[in-house]
C-alpha cells in the first residue's frame, strides 16, 4: 500500500514548521553571540584556541549525539507501541505525513 502525497496544506504546515525552526535555530546563534560578547567581549574569540575549543566541542557534540540517540530510540519504541494500537503506517512502517499533520 502507497502512501497518498501530501495535500498542499500539509506542505504548507512542513513549510511554516520548517521556516519557524530555521527562524528559532538564527535567534538561538545570535542569542549565544551576544551573550559572549557581554561576557567576554567581542574581540575574545581571537586569543582563544578556537581549534582546542572545536575540539572538544566535538566531544561534547558527541555525546549529545549519543543522548539524542537514546531520546530517539525511545521514541520510536514509543511510537511503535501507538501504531499498534492505531495503525496509521503504509507497509514499510512509515508515518504518513498526511495523518500526521492531521493529527490522524
């Protein structure tokens, strides 16, 4: 069994949904830029060791990644659970994007 495409105000949700986090992702950098440069000032960057610092923004990249790993495991086991009680997925297990944002 197919899944029917979405209707154009489904894209149009994915749309504003996509935009709204795009806008909040920007708000956040600009929030955290200017609260360095209160703290530390706006020229602090250049006697920092930006390549130490990457690094071990990178280890902790990582585990956050490994967090959001779990968070996602359990939410799919979570999700696996719902869809049994209320199937709502084509054959290969996907969530329509259609019942989705219906709130099927």
């Amino acid at each position: 069994m197919q899944s029917e495409p979405p209707t154009s105000d489904a894209l149009s949700q994915i749309q504003q949904l996509l935009a709204a986090a795009d806008q909040e992702f920007r708000d956040q950098c600009q929030a955290r830029l200017e609260k360095g440069e209160a703290q530390y000032g706006s020229t602090a960057f250049l006697s920092v060791d930006t390549l130490d610092e990457a690094m071990a923004e990178v280890i902790d990249l990582c585990n956050y990644g490994r967090f959001t790993y779990i968070k996602l495991y359990m939410l799919r086991q979570a999700l696996a659970r719902i869809t049994a009680k209320h199937p709502a997925t084509d054959a290969q297990g996907f969530v329509s994007m259609k019942e989705f944002m219906q709130g099927g």
